[in-house]
C-alpha cells in the first residue's frame, strides 16, 4: 500500500485519526460500551 510514510506515527505533518475518551482508564470504555465517552474526534488532522 506504501502508505508508511504518512501513518502509523504522531508526528508534525503527519495524518492523525484519533478519538479521546473521558475516561479514568481505557478499560472503562468497555465498561460503558453504548455509552459516548468520546469528547473529541480527529480525522486526518482536522476535529470533527
């Protein structure tokens, strides 16, 4: 696919997709499965 050169790492011009829980632990996320923890979603370095 020779897309290694823009995914797979947090870098400065790099791509990110990233969601953030609010959350004390990730194993909560399970534990409110069909809860929305999620306070903020980027999606190719731009919130959504």
């Amino acid at each position: 696919m020779r897309r290694h050169a823009h995914i797979g790492s947090i870098e400065v011009g790099e791509y990110a997709d990233l969601a953030i829980f609010d959350v004390e632990d990730y194993l909560e996320i399970l534990y409110y499965f069909g809860v929305n923890c999620c306070v903020m979603a980027v999606k190719r370095a731009e919130i959504v």
